[in-house]
C-alpha cells in the first residue's frame, strides 16, 4: 500500500492549470492515484448544447455499506494578473511555511488531505467493515450544470448508496478549526428588462422612460424585507448587482432599462415562491407606469440544513480535539455542491481557511495541511469502527 504525502500531492495537483472548465489533465492524474490505492474510478463526461464538456470523478473503495463519501472539486477560478502574484500560480511553492498556488485553498489541497487521509488509514484498516468514495467534479466554479449535479443523477440510477458525504470546501474564517457548515442558503439570480417609450428629452409626455420604472422596482424589492431569519438561518437578502442603460445620448429618453439581482434565502423559501413574490411587484410597478417586462431567472439550489445527528457531533469532536477549538455549526457563505448531494445523502462541510481564496497568493498553512489530514483520517477511524 502506497502512502500519500498532502504537501507532494498538493503541489501536484496545483500544477493543472485546470481554470473552469478546462480539466488539463488533473481528473486523469487523480484517477491514477486513486487506483494505486485500490479504488475503482470512474471518468464521467456531460455536456449539453450550451456548454463545453465537463470531466468528473467517481471513485469507491470496498463494496459493502456503509459507504462515506469524500466529494470536492479540481476546477479554480482565473489566476487574474500573474504580475500581481509573487510566485507562478501553476507552480506551487513553498514560503514562510505557507503553500502559494491558485487552489492551494479553495479546495485541491483539502482532495489532497482526504486523499492522504485514506492511504493512512487503509494502510491499518484494508478489511474495514464499509466503503469509501470520492465524488470529484471540474465544474464547480462555474455554472455546476455538468458537474456534481449529473453524477448525483448517475449515482441515483445506479441505485448507488452514499451514507453520508464530507464536502471539503474552506469553511474557516480565520483558524482551522472554527467552522463546520451544516447548509447553505439559496441562490436565485434575475435580470428585468424594462419596454417604455423612446423619444426626445425635451418632450417627457411623448415618451415613457423605463429608468423611471426600473428605479421604482429596484426600490420596492429592497423594501420588501424578506424575512428576520431563523435559528438556523440569517435573514434573507437581495442585492442589485448592475443597471443598465445603453444610451450615449444625453438629449434622448431610453426605451429599455436592465438590471440583474441575486437573492441569498434561507429555508423559509424556495425559488418559487421568491420567484412568485417578484413577478408580483414588477408587474404591480410596470402596470402603474404603463411599462412592459420581462424577467429570466437561474436558480442555483434552494436552502438546505443537514440535522446534527452522530457522525457531524463526532466529527465536531475530532477537529475540537485536534484544533482546540470547537467548530460552530453554521450555514453562512456562498453556495457550494453539497446543494446537490444533500438530495441523496446527508453531509457536512469542512475544509480549510478561506481567507485567500480567490485572491492573489492563494495559500494555505503547512501546518493546517498536517492537521486537515489527521482530522479526515479520525473521522474514517472512528466512522468505520
């Protein structure tokens, strides 16, 4: 049985320019270490009409029940302006104990973790009583139409048991240790586009301006508060992301006015129901300036909870342990996948400090590194006793 250094396989994994969706090789190359551990892979491809093929992982160990599923991603957002970095973001290296490398944190060195987790723990445990699987995606970053989404669809039609998932997102704030996510809020993204009336400036009562209209919506949405939140939740809250208006002309009166939102909501809604509740006051706004509309919308994934059961309270006591902090519970943050896989097992979220992802100089601790790979390895000990 081979062992797996996180540091080594970090780095080599960083070394995939694997920017959403192009793979560059890093599924393929994670395959083959997987099966030098005795797993079984599976390449998955989706595509579809509007999008570029997205490569996917399935990987399982052990063929009985239970089964405990790693699940993570290898795609990573655009490095930006390499000048800006103080070091090539595809060529990882090593500085005052930090690993630099765009996906040092967000999430290729937590995959290298569990990985080097599991060759730690087969190495004592090859005839453990279960199964354990890596769910791995290259499309997370991006739409996460061809990614986690049609492998949970693959795995359902295959009748494949997951357990219970660990979803290796960067969940600390600031230390190791402080954070396990439970949920997620959902995601629901607009664009209104507002018909008036073109004409000239000086003459208003020949035209009908639809920026008139388009600012009474934006300030009817805003006051409409959502909701205060829940014991789970914080409060629901839509924000304007643009405006638009594509006109050059200061002597001419517009005849269309765009603007795009996006709504993080807790479990008080669905798509659906905000969706509902939208179309009613844009349409109340637009019937009143005499104004025509329409309204497109991308739902991401409505809000979910896990219920703290047995394994996420053992889990919590294995990283307050080994971290001497006790993690919070919380449903903060972005989206992330588990909003697909939550539809065929319950997960948590652990991973490591988000502080640089996305940024320049992406890094992650080396000491956080030793301690991520011993939290996972307890947990497959003590989830498989």
């Amino acid at each position: 049985m081979i062992k797996i250094n996180e540091l080594q396989l970090s780095k080599d994994l960083i070394r995939f320019p694997s920017i959403t969706p192009k793979d560059a090789g890093v599924i393929k190359f994670l395959s083959k270490k997987l099966e030098k551990l005795g797993f079984t892979c599976k390449i998955l491809e989706f595509k579809d009409k509007k999008s570029k093929p997205i490569k996917n992982l399935y990987a399982k160990i052990g063929k009985k029940g239970p089964n405990l599923c790693y699940a993570g991603h290898t795609d990573v957002v655009p490095p930006g302006n390499l000048k800006d970095w103080t070091t090539n973001p595809f060529k990882p290296s090593v500085k005052k104990n930090y690993l630099i490398g765009r996906g040092a944190n967000d999430m290729k060195s937590s995959i290298a973790c569990f990985v080097a987790a599991v060759s730690n723990f087969l190495q004592k445990n090859q005839k453990f009583k279960g199964s354990i699987s890596f769910l791995i995606t290259g499309d997370e970053e991006g739409y996460a139409i061809n990614g986690t989404k049609k492998v949970v669809e693959y795995l359902k039609k295959r009748k494949e048991k997951i357990n219970f998932c660990i979803v290796g997102e960067p969940t600390n704030p600031n230390k190791l240790g402080e954070m396990i996510k439970i949920g997620r809020r959902g995601s629901l993204s607009g664009k209104i586009e507002i018909t008036g009336t073109q004409g000239h400036i000086a003459y208003p009562h020949l035209s009908n301006n639809p920026i008139n209209t388009m600012v009474a919506i934006c300030k009817k949405l805003k006051e409409n508060r959502l909701d205060k939140g829940n014991k789970n939740f914080q409060p629901s809250n839509l924000e304007f992301t643009s405006i638009n208006v594509d006109n050059t002309a200061h002597n001419v009166i517009p005849a269309r006015a765009k603007a795009q939102f996006n709504i993080r909501y807790n479990n008080l809604h669905t798509s659906g129901s905000l969706k509902k509740k939208i179309n009613s006051i844009v349409k109340k706004v637009c019937k009143k300036n005499k104004c025509n509309y329409k309204i497109d919308y991308i739902a991401n994934g409505d809000a979910f909870l896990t219920k703290p059961g047995k394994t996420i309270f053992m889990a919590k006591n294995i990283i307050k342990k080994i971290t001497r902090i006790n993690p919070k519970l919380s449903t903060t943050g972005g989206t992330s996948d588990a909003r697909f896989i939550k539809k065929i097992s319950p997960c948590l979220e652990f991973g490591l400090v988000n502080k640089t992802m996305h940024k320049v100089d992406e890094c992650v601790s080396l000491t956080d590194l030793k301690k991520l790979t011993k939290i996972y390895k307890n947990i497959l000990v003590e989830y498989f006793k």
